[in-house]
C-alpha cells in the first residue's frame, strides 16, 4: 500500500471512532432527556418532602408513596437540604420519612464500606438527620481525614465520653482540617466535654494546650479557672495569653489582680490579652494599671487600652479625658477613644 493509501485508511479509521463517541454521546444525552421528563422533578420532590413535615405523620404514606417515582438523588438532595433547619416535630418526620424509603439505612451501612467517599457521604447523611451509630467513634480514626472531619462534626450528637475522647485526640491530628474540625466540636459539645478536657490540659504539651484553652474561653466554663490561673506562669507567652483569654471568660472578678499584674508581662501579646480580659471581666479597679499602656511603644497596646478603659466605664472615661489633655502618643489615642464613644452614643440616642 502507498503512503497516501496508508493516510487516507487511518483518517477513515480515526473519523470512524470520532463519529461513533458523538453518536455514543447524543443517544446518552437523548435517554437522559427522556428519563428527566418520565420522573418527576426536584421541586415535584421538595413540594411533597415539605408537605410531610407541614402534614405530620398522617401524610407520611402518601408523602411515601408519591415519592416513589422521583429520582433518589432528588428525594436525598431535599432531605439533606432540609434536616439542618428542622426540629422537634418535623426532625421526628424527616427522620421517619428517611427510614421509610431507606436513605438512613444505606446510610448506616455506608459507613462500614471500603471506598472512603461512601463512608464520608454516609455519615454526611446521618449526621445531617442527627442520627447515633455505633460505628462513629471508628469514623473519627478513620484512615481518610475527610472522613474523621466529618465524624468530628457528627459526634455533637451524641458525646459519649468514648467520642470526646477521641475528640481530643484529634487535636493533634496531622491534618489542619481534623484539628479545626474537633476544636469546634469540642466548643459545641460545651459542659459535657469539660472533664476530659481538663484532664488533658493537666498531662497535654504546649500546642494541644494552647488549643484546649482556646476551647475553654469559648465555652466559659468556670471548671477551667483554677487550671487557667496556674497556666498564667507558663513559659510560653502564647499559653499565658490563652489564660488571660480563659479567666475573663469565666467572669470570676477574683481573676481581676492575676490580670493586672500580667500587664506587665515581657510579652505585649499577653499584655493585649490581659488588657482585653480585664475590659471583658469589667474588673473596675483596673483603669489605674491600664492608663500607663496609653503611652506604650505598640499602637496595638494603645488601641487596647483606650477601648479598656473605655470598657471600664466613669473611672476609665475620666483617665481618658485627663490623658486626652495632654500631648503625645497617648493623648492621641485618649482623644480617639473618647471620639468613638461619642459616636457610639449618638448612635444609640439616633
């Protein structure tokens, strides 16, 4: 054969295979179109999901039954749509509706499957319906830290003390996903989850410490005091400031003389956290110790204290006024502070 027949037979073999893909691709898009027009739709689907929740359990069948010919991925998109902003009543519903046509029980086995999506779209599934299983202190070891995030997510509904735990232990996860994942678990989990976090900050090295102080100044739990006052002579300045943070949370005034004197920590971070703590405890004999920051070399030490003192209410707002006569740095941010409450009071009076 030529070399002009040898091109034209392989421009005929490759025009062949190109013409059989778009043939292969218009009769997929023309089943597709007819299989969208045979099933009802997403709205037919979120129109009967909404009318269960609205009817109660008296339309569950009908609802059940009217949903049989929508599409799957319809009937769980609505559900997942829906499970975050229900409660009571028609949680109890959609759960129930999930049970019937099966969502929640692929979804419990969906967790033990082999394939890492399944298991994270399965305990998605179960979790958006607030639904326990046995199987989710396994998830929150699991090998795919997609799927020990969403575990973490998951355990708010049911802290068992196993669950903190491992919680916990996720703190120290490799992955940046699992530790915010557990750290906002932990904060939503609240007083249940207290003990063993105080049990960990007690043995926990500087890190994971600075991550469970950040969780107790969050929730406030005034368990975490007596380990937060102890933690305010740490050597890292970073867990020092965390303290602060904790105690002022916790709004026991007998934290006001250990903040005052860490104003006069070496570290201006925690000179700004006790600064902060002090507004946020309203520990009223303190705006003697804070005007002196006014004059402070940081701008961000100034600014915390002029709003400290605004804070601190009349005995703050008379250091202010003296200050503001004067001249210099802290003049300035006196003036700047005694600005912004005027404009916070006239907005209060407009």
């Amino acid at each position: 054969m030529t070399p002009l027949g040898l091109v034209i037979v392989s421009l005929t073999i490759i025009g062949s295979a190109i013409a059989a893909v778009l043939i292969a691709v218009a009769a997929s898009g023309l089943i597709e179109a007819r299989r969208l027009r045979l099933e009802p739709g997403l709205g037919d689907a979120r129109r009967a999901v909404i009318t269960s929740l609205s009817g109660g359990e008296s339309k569950a069948d009908a609802v059940c039954e009217s949903l049989r010919g929508s599409a799957k991925r319809h009937i769980i998109g609505t559900m997942l749509d829906l499970a975050p902003s229900v409660s009571g009543t028609s949680r109890s519903v959609l759960v129930d509706l999930g049970e019937r046509i099966g969502v929640l029980e692929r979804a419990r086995t969906g967790v033990r499957r082999r394939r890492w999506f399944s298991r994270l779209y399965a305990a998605r599934v179960l979790a958006a319906f607030g639904v326990e299983s046995e199987h989710l202190c396994a998830l929150l070891t699991d090998r795919s830290p997609d799927v020990r995030a969403q575990a973490a997510a998951w355990s708010v509904i049911s802290p068992t003390p196993p669950a903190v735990e491992r919680l916990i232990g996720l703190l120290n996860d490799a992955d940046g996903l699992c530790r915010f994942a557990a750290q906002d678990a932990l904060i939503r989990i609240g007083l249940p989850g207290t003990e063993a976090l105080l049990d960990a900050l007690e043995i926990a090295e500087e890190e994971i410490a600075g991550r469970i102080l950040k969780i107790a100044a969050a929730t406030g739990d005034e368990r975490f005091y007596r380990r937060a006052m102890a933690l305010t002579t740490d050597g890292s300045p970073e867990t020092r400031a965390m303290a602060a943070a904790v105690l002022a949370r916790t709004g026991d005034p007998s934290a006001g003389p250990t903040l005052v004197a860490m104003l006069d920590d070496p570290s201006n971070d925690v000179v700004l956290a006790a600064a902060a703590a002090l507004a946020r405890l309203a520990y009223w004999p303190g705006p003697a110790s804070v005007e002196p920051l006014l004059s402070h070399s940081s701008w961000d030490t100034r600014k915390q204290a002029g709003l400290t003192l605004l804070a601190l209410g009349a005995p703050g707002a008379l250091l202010l006024s003296v200050n503001a006569k004067a001249d210099g740095p802290a003049a300035e941010m006196a003036t700047q502070a005694l600005q912004l409450r005027s404009l916070s009071v006239e907005a209060e009076v407009a």
